[in-house]
C-alpha cells in the first residue's frame, strides 16, 4: 500500500501536477489576443517587459505595491502564509532525505524548529484568514463554500504532517493523511484556482504589459504599482 | 424572440429611429420595453466564444475572493460600504454569471447587469490597481457593457449616444456643416479682440490638427474660440478638419465597438487626408481614451497607436508653457487655493500625471497648489465618469456616489478645482449643484487666457491710432 502510494501514485500526482499546469499556462498565452485584449503584446517587446516584470515584482514583495501598503495588517498574515506554504514542504528534511535515498539528490533544507515555525504558522494564518472571511462583509458576501474547502485542503497537508512528524496519535494514519492530502492538493493546483501558483505570475504579467504597453507608457518609471 | 419599438437588439442607425427614440422623454416607453426583451441566448453564446478568451476567463476563475477591491470602489465607499458595491461581488454576480451559464441568463439578469456595469461603475480602473492578480474590474465591465448593448439592455441615453456617432460621427447632431459655421463665427467673433485669428479648417500638412468634442460646438462655442485664441497667441500652424473633428466615444461607453470603429476611423481618416505632424486633443479624457489610447485596437492597427502622434491637450499646454511659446504673466498666477481633479481616462489609464502637476507649477503662486488625495494614479472618479453624468435612470446613485469627491475637495481646502476633462468638470460642477460647497471649477484654456502675456503684435491696432 505505502508502496503504490509514494510509487506509481505519487508519479501520477507529479505529472497531473506539471502537465496539466503546462498546459494551463499553455492555454493562457494562447488565449491572450492583441486586438480583444487590446494591448499590442508583440510590437512593444521591450515596454512589455519592463511592465511585466515591475507589475510581478511589486506585488511579490511585501509592502511593495500600493495595495500591500494599504492593508498592513493583512499583508503580513498574506505573506506568513504563502511563504509558509512554499518554503516548509521544498526544504523540509523529511523530503529531501526521500530524495537523498531514491535518486542520492542533496537537496538543501531547513533547521526543523523552523520548519515547525512556519508550518505553525501556515495553520494559524489560515485560521486567521478565515475568520477574516467570515468577520467581513465585504469579504464574507464574495466567499463561497468552495473557499472554506480549498483552504482546508491547501492546510490539511501541513497539520496532518506536522501530527505526523511529530508522533501525536497515530502515527501511520497521520502520515497516510498527510501524504495523499499533499497529493489531493498537487492534483487540485491545475484545475481550481489554486493555479494561481503560476496564473498570478501570468496574470501580473498580463495587466503589467497593458500598462508598460499602452495604459502607462507615458508615465515615468511605467505604472508606480 | 420579441423586441420592442424602441428598446431592441439593432443599433441605431437612421434619423427616424432616433427621432423615435428621442421623442420618449427620459425613456419611459423604453425601460418599459427592456423588462419584455428577450436575452437572445444563442446571440450571447457566440459572442462568449469569439470574445470571451482567456484574459477575462482567467480573471473571473481565479479571483480569490480577498475582498482587497472593496476599499478601492467609491461607490463603495459612498454607500457606507455596502458589500454589493464590492467591485468582485459586482463583476461576478453579473458577467460571471453570464460566462458560467454560459449565456443562459434571463431578462431580470441582464437588466441587473445594466444597472450594475453602468449605475455602480464608471470604469475607472481603480480597482484593477488594488487588486493582487491585477484584475482589472474596470475592463470586465467595459466587456459587459458591450455584451448588454449587443442584446439591447443598454441606457436609454447610451442607445442614443451610440445613434449619434453612428449618424452623425459625433456624440450630439452636429453636422459638418454645422461644425464648419460654428469654427467661422468664433474666429470671426474674436476678430475685434485679436486681429488675424483663424480657425483654418481642411489645411494639409499643418504641425497640429485639433479635434474637440461636440458638445463644444453644440453648447460651449467659446471653448473652440479658447483653443484658438491659444494656438494664436503661440504661433502654431494649426488647423480642424470638417470631417472626424469629434474625438469624443460614447459609444465607448455604450458598448458599442461597431460603432466606436466607426467614430474613430473618420477622426484617423482626416489624419491621413490632412497630414498632420501631430494631433492635439481638447481637454477631455474620454476622448482621449478612445481616440488615442483604445481606437487604434478598434480599427485594427497593430502599433496600437494613431496614425499620428496624438497628443492630450495638457500635454500640448505644459510644451507651450514649457517652451516659451506661451508666457504666464507672473503678476496673474492664481493666488487662491488650487486642486486638479485627475481624469482617470489620461492619468491612470495614460500616464500624463507629471504633465498636469507641471502646469500648475507655471500657472499656480508657489503654496497656493494643494494636491488631493489620493491622487495621480490613485485617484478617485469624480463621480461621473463612463457615461454616467448623462444618464437619468442612475442620477440618485451618481449623486451618492460623489460624495467620495466633494470629500476630497473638502479636504484640500480648494476654492478652485481645475478639471481638464468635460465629464469632470460636470461633475464636479453637478457636485457644487447637489452639495453646494461654494468652489469654482474651470477647464485649463480660460484661465491661461486670462494669465497670458499677449506679445505687442498680437494686440488690436486701435489703441496706437487712438494715441496719435
């Protein structure tokens, strides 16, 4: 059973994973149109990067935009939580030690006190987020139940791991948990809006392109994201 | 498929129809009309699936539902933050609605789309500044409105304004002809005050030709004789043509792209026929969205620009002020206390921020100039922007929706507001009307004119002989 779970299954994973966000993101590029989108995407190749990429920066660094400066509160609890999210499952021991063993890859990780920080962490500002969708109107009349679940999907792999790592009840449950929820969520990313994982990239860069290209190149410096 | 009269799927494109649909006084028998009209769902379906691509799809998919938009509306925030002014919940609940059945919506849900892309957003974009994804609320609606005019659940006024462009290549009746007069009066009128004035009109490979917008023929002539009194005083070599003079879309706002080609291709066709070294534009945002930042993509040139550098009127002013062509006397600089209402249609849809702040820094007594705020990019609407200023059916919500605007004048503690933009300028002049916070507001032209040094050779001759 463990076996076919972290063998074929888990490869199954990888390629649903990766295939299905390449051709998302495939799809996407594909999808943009110079004349209905109205931005002149090839003929200003220069302009449209510069725009992408102040339009990406800035919104990828916190406090960077005007809109992060706008909700302190909540860039730090936005930022606690995605940095969480990323850095905890690509640099935990645990997996690059499965690495290390199947292909002898040494992959860097982090100290465990940190990475039990960070997964803390994850779980507390998801709490947090939340009880933001619930405690604000403006908020609360745009989440749906398909919020609520792709939140809980997005935490059970880092409470389920952390029950795991760190032997509270039962240990093989846990970890049957938390392996195929880390799998559930890798499956999800492509097909719910959890593509976010790229389609922020591609979507920043979008809108910074209609704003390098046409919509701000009159301004010194494009845009003052 | 039932239509009615007056309200109905097909554009406006003869007098008899509009004269129809005019002589229905605000719209009674139309409105009406629109809660029999079928949603053509096929029509709708083809549509989605030509024009719906992955941009809006993608937006409408992943918006997180973070609420981080609310803050940015100000329709939000003059209805005391009501949660469906959220621009997300606005855009979902209507055109998000649309893409995820597919077109299978009914009459009830399409009047609800009209009333919420044009009656709760001006499509300023704000939105799209303060969102993570960078979704840009103010496009979607836009798209909206186009899906609503092609299944005719369009404002009375906007139906009318799209009729106009259609028939008479501007947003009011103004022909040719009467353009033409209305350029030969006022240069005739200005004759005793400034001798050898011109409004040359059709002249080839002139260094500017001006485009306005029609209401300044039809209502407001002395702003055609302030631009030429202002060209005159720099020694430009200028000139309008008599056909495509009007920059100005409403069928932008209505949704109207047929029609918004039509308009901009008979202003990019006088570029062509006249040759100009460049265009300059009236103090209006609007047109200078469509004209010069949009209608490329309409009529399909893949720069994305005009044929000719097409530039805002402020730009043409700060280079005239800038270059010398056009002196301030220092004694006449504004000593009151000055705002500028930035249009979003030229500030955070083209960049030209620096341009206005550059004006006042010619024109304003150093200390006298107050900026609002926010500002530049982040500026808010003046309340009336995307059509609404015109439209009966909403006046209550734009009202409301202003208070974000006389709040912020308030705040300067301007009696001036300099509004180079004509829907701002309504506004802000509606704005004074509803709460009367005793300010004046003025277009750029009339107060430069007043601050001007007029050089010698330019004055009237009377004076010299009246001396011997």
């Amino acid at each position: 059973m463990y076996n076919f779970i972290t063998g074929p299954l888990l490869w199954i994973t990888f390629i649903i994973f990766f295939v299905g966000l390449t051709v998302r993101v495939v799809l996407y590029i594909r999808g943009l149109d110079w004349r209905l989108d109205r931005v002149a995407y090839r003929k200003y190749p220069t302009l449209g990067l510069k725009g992408a990429l102040s339009s990406i920066f800035h919104w990828l660094v916190p406090f960077g935009s005007h809109g992060w400066r706008a909700k302190p509160l909540y860039t730090i609890i936005f930022f606690i939580f995605h940095i969480g999210l990323v850095v905890t499952p690509l640099f935990l021991v645990g997996h690059a030690v499965i690495l290390k063993e199947r292909w002898g890859i040494n992959w860097p990780t982090i100290p465990m006190l940190l990475a039990d920080a960070l997964t803390i962490a994850v779980m507390v500002t998801a709490v947090f987020i939340a009880i933001r969708r619930i405690g604000l109107p403006e908020v609360r009349i745009i989440t749906t139940a398909y919020d609520y679940f792709l939140l809980l999907l997005t935490v059970l792999p880092f409470f389920s791991g952390f029950m795991a790592a760190h032997q509270f009840g039962d240990y093989v449950f846990w970890n049957y948990t938390h392996i195929l929820s880390g799998m559930a969520l890798l499956i999800a990313i492509p097909f719910t809006k959890l593509f976010h994982v790229v389609g922020y990239f591609l979507s920043r860069a979008q809108i910074g392109m209609d704003f390098g290209i046409k919509r701000a190149y009159k301004a010194k410096g494009g845009f003052a994201w | 498929m039932p239509e009615g009269i007056l309200c109905n799927r097909t554009p406006i494109n003869t007098k008899e129809q509009l004269d129809a649909v005019l002589a229905d006084k605000g719209g009674k028998q139309y409105y009406q009309e629109m809660e029999q009209l079928e949603v053509d769902v096929e029509k709708l379906q083809k549509s989605l699936q030509d024009t719906c691509k992955s941009r809006i799809r993608t937006w409408l998919e992943m918006c997180a539902h973070c609420g981080l938009c609310a803050d940015s509306c100000f329709f939000y925030l003059a209805n005391k933050k009501d949660p469906q002014q959220v621009p997300s919940y606005k855009i979902l609940t209507t055109l998000g609605k649309i893409v995820e059945k597919n077109g299978n919506v009914d009459t009830a849900h399409m009047i609800y789309c009209m009333d919420t892309a044009w009656g709760k957003c001006t499509c300023c974009n704000r939105c799209g500044s303060f969102c993570p994804y960078g979704i840009d609320m103010g496009v979607m609606f836009s798209y909206l409105r186009g899906l609503c005019f092609s299944q005719g659940f369009v404002p009375w006024e906007m139906k009318i304004g799209s009729g106009m462009h259609r028939i008479f290549r501007a947003q009011m009746d103004v022909t040719p002809e009467d353009w033409v007069e209305t350029c030969e009066w006022m240069a005739e009128e200005q004759q005793d005050e400034w001798p050898g004035l011109e409004i040359p009109v059709d002249k080839e490979g002139a260094d500017i030709m001006y485009t306005v917008n029609a209401r300044e023929p039809k209502h407001y002539p002395e702003d055609i004789a302030e631009a030429a009194i202002l060209f005159h005083l720099a020694g430009e070599n200028w000139t309008v043509p008599s056909l495509g003079w009007e920059q100005t879309s409403l069928t932008m706002f209505a949704g109207d792209w047929e029609g918004c080609k039509l308009q901009v291709q008979s202003v990019y066709e006088a570029i062509e026929r006249l040759k100009p070294k460049r265009v300059v534009g009236t103090e209006c945002g609007h047109a200078h969205r469509g004209t010069v930042i949009e209608g490329p993509y309409w009529v399909g040139r893949e720069d994305g620009r005009p044929p000719a550098p097409y530039i805002h009127y402020v730009e043409w002013l700060a280079e005239a002020l800038r270059t010398g062509k056009i002196k301030i006397d220092p004694a006449k600089k504004l000593k009151i206390p000055v705002t500028i209402q930035d249009s979003c249609n030229y500030i955070r849809n083209h960049g030209l921020k620096d341009i206005t702040r550059e004006i006042m820094s010619y024109i304003v007594e150093p200390g006298y100039f107050i900026e609002m705020y926010p500002n530049k990019e982040y500026n808010f609407c003046c309340g009336g922007g995307g059509g609404l200023n015109g439209i009966g059916r909403y006046r209550q919500w734009r009202n409301v929706g202003m208070k974000v605007k006389r709040d912020q004048i308030i705040a300067t503690g301007a009696k001036l507001v300099i509004a180079p933009c004509h829907n701002c300028w309504d506004a802000i002049r509606d704005l004074e009307e509803v709460y009367e916070l005793g300010i004046k507001w003025s277009f750029l032209k009339p107060l430069i004119i007043k601050m001007a040094i007029i050089p010698e050779h330019l004055k009237p001759q009377e004076e010299e002989e009246e001396e011997e």
